[in-house]
C-alpha cells in the first residue's frame, strides 16, 4: 500500500531531471549547512490505511466524552439535547457544502437560511435587526463594543461588568487596547453588577455599558435599573444574553436594550471541543446602520417573485477596508442552519418548555446539594440554568472524584475570581434528569 502520494523512483527522477537537479538534497542547496537538519525527523513509521484506522481508534478510547459522562458542566458552552432532525438536514450536500455567498443572486438557499435565522433572534431579543457570520458570543461582544464607539464618535470608554464572563472580558481588552478604547470593569455585588459602581463609573466619555444577563455565574440580572442609568448618561446598553433564555425571560427589547449579543451554541449546535460556534448581534433601528457582519433582505427580482440579497453592505471585502464595520466575521451559515431547524423543530412553545425545565431542574440540584453538610450556595440570587456552589474542600479534588464516579464536575471560579475560592459552578439543562442530579448530590456527599 502506498502513502496516496504515488510517485515511483522513476517519476521522481524524470522530475529531478526537468528542474535541472541531481538529488532532492539539491533543492536545499540555497540553506547553510549549519542550519539544516543532519538527522531523520523523530516521527513513528508510515502505517497502512488499516494500521492507522486502529491506532486513531485506539487513541480515541483513551478520551472521555459527554456520551460517557453525566455533564453539569457549563461556563458559556453547553449540553442541550440536539434533535436528529437537525443534523439530518444540515449535513444534506447542499448546505453542508455551501460556501460564502460572494455571489448573492445564484446563492439564494444560503441567503434564505441567513433571512430565516436573523429574523428569528430578532424575534427572540425584541430588537429590530439582528446579523449572521460572527465567530462566537465572545467576538459578538467586541463587535458590538466597536459598534457602540462608532456611532458615539468621541467616546471611546467602555464599561463592562465584572459578572460578564471572564473570557469574554480578555477577548474584549485584547481587541479594543489596540484600537485605543479604554476599558474599565464594574465590580459586582452579591454575583450581579454593582448598580452604584455603575453610577461612580459612567461618564459622558462612556460609549457603551456591557451587561450579561443571565450572567456568567448563571444569576439573572435586574436589567431595568441599569439601562436607565446607562441612558441618563445618553451612552448604549449593550446586553449579552443567553439565547435559551429567552424563552421565558423579557426580552432585551422589552427592557430596552440597544444592542444585545450573544452565542446561539445552544440551538442545536454540539460542544464540538469549543468550537465552532455563532455569535450574533440584534440592534435598535437607530444603531441598525452599524451592524457588522452579514446582513440579508428579502425582495422580489425582475418577475415578481420573492428573491434575497446581501444589503447594507458594510465588510471589507465590499467597501473601503478604513469605512467598514467588520473584520473579524466569517461564514457561519451552516451553524445558523442548525440553529435555525432547531428552532423550527421546537418552536416557541418548545423553547418555553425547554427553558422552564432548565430553570426547575437547576433549582432541585440547588435544594439537593445545599441540603448536604459544607456547601452553600454562593449567591442567593434567582438563577437560570447555572449556580455557584461554595464547598469546603478543594474544587479540583471534588471534581476529580466526581470524574471517578463518571460525572462531569462544575467550573472552578477560583480560576478567574481569588475571592471565590473552593467555589464551583455548576450547570444543569433540561439534559440532565432527577437520577443524576441525585447522583451527583450523593457523590457530593460522599466527599
């Protein structure tokens, strides 16, 4: 068996000869000797097709997945049930293969999925527009910060809370550092943003306030009071949101939120080892001329019949690199296609019910692990489908014997906050049943 690269001594040679070289050595000749390696490359023998299709399988045994483990583990990417139908469609050859539509009028599938998908977030948050092909919630967070400065001009302050996840926070400074825009952190009390730190911080200078709601440590925020105060100051409430969520919390708009962003991972796409995911955007009509990334429209061609178009332009490959909104998007359309048939599948008496069970069965697992001697819950807050569970021992002992016992532990908050420490979070979804959960509080026991 060859290595599919099936070239005889014989081509080699033939090819040697047309370049005018004796060896393949000779092609290196233009290298000093001292920099060139005088040895074999350190790498295993050449395998056949079936030796390398054993080796791969049985390194992939040594891997656990959530198929084997029970996951309460959350922290911004989570385990919702996926119905078949979603994959079945999505991996059909003619989306899975579809591409960038730099050709807007003979890709009218794509276009269709992308119009079906925005329209459907801006169902969701109550705003009036909403954007595709952003990379993850994180990059839809910058996206929106750039977004909020450029329409503000002269501000160039951002203000984000400390509730936010910390991720996202890193991904916001790396971004907006190199292009000159301070960022300042609200601290936070009891797990939610500070509202008087807010009104210490906010200043005309400040372009955009970032809220997550439900926030980081899975608490849902009173939004209200924070975008009043945002307002006062004539700056832009941006809200990062747990899409899910919405199928019973008030939406962005309704609370009156310009922007909200956030990452719809949870409509019907997997884990998929964090990544790839779809960040979107939804904004006001006022800040709709801002909006990065791809945004489509629905028309009627030369005969009348209904037809979708790229519109308001504003990417780098369509305009002036200096005068556009986004340079950081990409095509996620086949993510969106899969959020877009989750949504279709469950609809909106669906996503209410899957929302409901996330919030009743994240309550039981806190009535049952806080009833167990040395935990406590860390913020006495109403809380959507994560909860932050102080404990007395070591989080990262905990949650190795909880993987013992074949059960995916929560996120260590020590990692990002010192004043959290021997605290964890813990996520349920509507996945997870009563015997797991009451495993899980009788591991926690045990320990």
């Amino acid at each position: 068996m060859h290595k599919f690269i099936p070239n005889t001594k014989e081509d080699k040679n033939k090819m040697l000869e047309a370049i005018g070289v004796e060896s393949i050595d000779d092609l290196f000749s233009e290298i000093p000797e001292a920099l060139r390696l005088d040895r074999d490359l350190d790498l295993p023998e050449q395998m056949a097709e079936m030796e390398l299709r054993k080796h791969m399988q049985d390194l992939g045994k040594k891997n656990q997945s959530i198929d084997d483990l029970t996951c309460f583990l959350g922290a911004g990417a989570y385990d919702h049930y996926i119905p078949s139908v979603v994959k079945n469609l999505a991996s059909r050859g003619e989306f899975y293969t579809a591409y960038t539509p730099y050709q807007p009028e003979i890709s009218q599938g794509t276009l269709r999925v992308i119009f079906e998908y925005q329209t459907m977030i801006s169902e969701l948050t109550g705003l009036y527009a909403s954007n595709a092909s952003l990379y993850d919630g994180q990059t839809a967070v910058v996206e929106g910060a750039i977004m909020a400065v450029a329409k503000m001009r002269k501000r160039e302050t951002v203000l984000v809370s400390k509730s936010v996840h910390p991720e996202t926070r890193k991904v916001l400074r790396t971004y907006l550092e190199h292009q000159d825009i301070k960022v300042i952190e609200i601290d936070i009390d009891n797990g939610v943003t500070d509202i008087d730190d807010l009104k210490e911080k906010i200043s005309k200078d400040v372009a955009t306030v970032i809220v997550q709601s439900p926030n980081f440590f899975g608490i849902i925020e009173d939004i209200e009071p924070l975008v009043e105060v945002t307002h006062e100051k004539k700056s832009i409430f941006m809200q990062s949101v747990d899409p899910m969520s919405l199928g019973i919390l008030k939406s962005p708009g309704e609370m009156g939120v310009d922007i909200a962003v956030g990452d719809a991972q949870c409509f019907g796409n997997g884990l998929n080892f964090g990544g790839p995911y779809l960040g979107f955007i939804a904004t006001t009509d006022k800040l709709f001329r801002k909006l990065p990334g791809r945004i489509v429209g629905e028309t009627t061609d030369e005969e009348g019949k209904r037809a979708y178009v790229l519109t308001l332009q504003a990417r780098e490959q369509h305009i002036r690199r200096e005068r556009a909104t986004s340079n950081i998007c990409s095509n996620q359309a086949l993510n969106a296609l899969m959020a877009t048939i989750y949504l279709s599948t469950v609809g909106k008496q669906g996503l209410k019910e899957i929302a409901l069970q996330c919030i009743n069965k994240t309550n039981y697992a806190i009535e049952k692990i806080t009833a167990l001697e040395g935990y406590e819950l860390l913020f006495d807050q109403p809380v959507f489908k994560e909860f932050a569970i102080k404990g007395t021992s070591d989080v990262q002992k905990i949650k190795d014997k909880l993987l013992a016992e074949g059960i995916l532990g929560g996120y260590s908050l020590g990692t990002e906050y010192d004043t959290f420490k021997n605290s964890a979070l813990y996520a349920v979804t509507e996945k997870r049943t009563k015997v797991e959960i009451d495993k899980l509080a009788e591991v926690l026991e045990v320990i």
